[in-house]
C-alpha cells in the first residue's frame, strides 16, 4: 500500500503519460519550465560574471583612488604621499601621468610604418606594484622600465605588429604642440620623436587595457610631457576596494580643497551601473519564459479537470472534501513544476560548465567570432553561479506554476458531486 499522500497519489497517477492532448500540453508546460529556469540561470549568472570580472580588471590594473590637484599638476607629491601614507586604511601609494601620446613603429622597406594614439601612462617602477597588478601581468619580456623602456599591451602589440626588442617613437601632446606653433610662426621646425624599446608585453584580460594603454618610466613621460618633477597625481590603494567612499572622504578633509580625490567606483560609475541595469532588465524580461509556461500549466490543468469531472464526482460521493480535490490538482502543478525546475537547473549548470568550449566549437562552425573581445572586453565568456539567484530563480519559478493551477483547482473542489454525475 501507497504511503503517498490521497491528493498526491492520485496527482501522479492522473499525471501518467498517454497519448492525450492533455498529455502534450503538460510536456510543453514542463519543457517551457525547464527552458525557462535554464535560460534565466544561464544569462545571470554571465551577467554576474561580467560584473565581477570588470570589477576584478579594473582593480587589478588600476589604483582604489586617485588622488589629483585641482586644475594643475602636482609639484608637492612626496609630500602629499607620504601624509596619505599615515592613513591606517592606505597599504600603497605611487605617482603617476597619463595622458595620450602618438606613436610610430620603425618601418621597412616591406611594411610601412604603423601610426596609432594609445594612452600613455607613466609610473615608478618601486612603487607600481603596491597600487596595481601590472608587474605581474607581464607575459613576454620583463618588467623594465629603465632608461627608454617601455610595456604595450598584448592586443596593441598585435595590431601594431610589434614584439619584445622592437622600437616604438613616441610624439608627446607637448611636442606637437611646439611644432603647432613654429609652424603658425612661419618656420620650419621639426622636433624629432623618441624611441622607445619595448622590454615587455602585459595581458591584463580587458581589451581597453591591452589595446589602449602602453607603459614607460615616471621621468620618462614627466620629460615627455615636459612637466620637470611635477606629476598628474598620486594611486592610492587600500585594504578594502569597497570601503573606497570611507576612505574618500578622511583624504579629502586631511588634504584640503586643493585636491581631488576620486574613487575607482566614480571613475567607472558608467559601465558598472549599466551593468547592473541590464541584469535586473534581463531577469524581469526572461522570466516571462516561465510565465508562458505557468499559462500553459493553466491550459491543461483546466483541460484536464472538465475530463475528469465524472472521477471528481465519485471522489466526492465517496467522501473526499473541497480541500482534497483542490489538493490533487495542485499536487499536479507542483509536480510539474518540480520536475520542470530541476530539468532547468541541472540544464542550466550543465551550460554553464561547457559554454566556452560550446562558445570556440561556434566559433569554428559559423566562421565568425561570437563574442568579440573588442567589443564585450572579455577573451573568454564569463560566468559566476550566485546561490541568492539561482534559489530566487527555481523558488519564484515553482511557486508560479504552482499559482498556474490555483484557479482549475478550486474549481474543481466546488464541484458538486450530483452535478459532476447529472450526464453520467
């Protein structure tokens, strides 16, 4: 004998498959769950993927703060360092420029000579490794920056065709600008550039990074930019990226209104917040996939009660109550959520376990790159599974279809058994 239920054997007995139209509609109903917890689990967990990995590059090649003088350079800065230093919050602190710069390669006579503006950022050797994780990005060459050396980015140095030992001449926004003002002087002055060998090639895994940014020394790009011992401002990194705002504003009163500080959340506010948007955007939209589904529910638990209106009437003769009857139907909308939940979930982890490998098999099939890194930012599809998401996921989902067979369900428990049995 059964130790299931009355309501729930009766559910999954009524729930055996059969070549019924009944039977098609609650496959549909189930494949639409299953799809939809799939699909939903899959697309915000990339999200929260891409969340975390932007998060975790702009971190890793950028300072917490940075710290900037109001409308002018920075002559104090060592100064200034060091009192940002007795911060107790404060773990490293190092002097930067930046700024854009062109650029030449060294032509031959079978390629010419590439042209591109990339930004050029100027640091300390010493001190970059307590605000960045720029020495550790290197992957061709070493970390020197002595003398004319200089880092590119990986993507850069592809596109520009260059490699560890080759030159690059480097035209600051200074010397443009003399030969700007010779020319509209009515002489003919030209400034040669500086060349530059390239010591190192760093991956950071963000292509803004990798294809934008190129490194060399601070005096290199102090002289560069003709700014003598000043500096655009100082990196400050500290224990905690998240308590940035705390710390903001103890720099800002200990320093005074002479200086700027900015957090690395204001820097980015844009794309992190965008980001955020289009997560929730996502999650409201695809959940109409299990709301189709909760109406397929509908249809075929209605459908199913009108058949078995003569099997409702001899329950009730026989002495099952409103609430049984209700139960059963019910069950039958759990069950199917049930099964359809579990499906998605287990569909959904299994994509996101293989969805690079299904991502580069794509990629070698059609013959065009899906996910392009110029565009997303990203080499490799990101994906984090949060258990907060996939519990509101498969929760949200089951009580939906649960809510799909409410109202056949009730109509069911208020038939009355002389009318269910009038025709029969």
């Amino acid at each position: 004998m059964s130790r299931l239920p009355f309501e729930f054997f009766l559910a999954l007995r009524y729930l055996r498959p059969k070549r019924t139209f009944v039977s098609v509609i609650t496959l549909i109903s189930v494949l639409g769950v299953a799809l939809g917890v799939a699909v939903l689990i899959i697309v915000i967990s990339v999200m929260s993927g891409f969340d975390h990995d932007l998060r975790d590059k702009i971190l890793g090649f950028n300072a917490h703060i940075t710290v900037t003088k109001s409308g002018q350079t920075m002559a104090d800065y060592e100064r200034v360092e060091t009192e940002i230093a007795q911060n107790p919050n404060v773990i490293g602190v190092s002097p930067f420029v930046f700024g854009p710069v062109l650029v030449e390669t060294q032509g031959t006579t079978n390629r010419p000579s590439l042209f591109d503006a990339p930004m050029m950022r100027g640091v300390d050797p010493v001190t970059e490794g307590k605000v960045s994780r720029l020495p550790s990005y290197i992957i061709e060459g070493k970390f020197d920056l002595s003398g004319h050396g200089i880092l590119v980015g990986s993507d850069f140095a592809d596109n520009m065709r260059l490699r560890v030992g080759d030159e690059l001449s480097i035209y600051s926004a200074s010397a443009i600008k003399k030969m700007k003002a010779a020319h509209d002087a009515g002489k003919d002055e030209a400034i040669l550039a500086d060349d530059y060998e390239i010591r190192g090639i760093f991956q950071s895994g963000y292509y803004d990074y990798d294809s934008r940014v190129v490194v060399v020394s601070l005096e290199s790009a102090q002289d560069l930019y003709d700014l003598n011992d000043t500096v655009h401002g100082l990196l400050v990194m500290i224990k905690d990226p998240y308590q940035a705002d705390r710390v903001k504003a103890q720099l800002s009163r200990d320093l005074g209104f002479d200086y700027h500080v900015s957090t690395w959340k204001e820097q980015n506010s844009g794309i992190l917040n965008a980001l955020i948007v289009e997560k929730n955007v996502m999650f409201y939209l695809l959940f109409f996939i299990v709301l189709v589904a909760a109406l397929c529910i509908l249809s075929a638990q209605i459908t199913f009660v009108i058949q078995k209106t003569r099997e409702i009437g001899m329950l009730k003769s026989l002495g099952a109550s409103n609430l049984q009857i209700s139960g059963i139907f019910l069950g039958q909308s759990a069950i199917i959520g049930l099964i359809g939940v579990a499906s998605g979930f287990g569909l959904g982890m299994l994509a996101i376990a293989y969805r690079n490998p299904f991502l580069h098999f794509m990629n070698r099939m059609t013959g065009f790159e899906l996910f392009p890194a110029s565009v997303y930012g990203f080499v490799d599809l990101p994906a984090i599974i949060m258990p907060r998401d996939v519990v509101i996921i498969c929760v949200s989902s089951f009580v939906i279809c649960i809510l799909g067979g409410v109202l056949p369900a009730i109509r069911a428990g208020r038939l009355k058994p002389v009318e269910a049995l009038r025709y029969e």
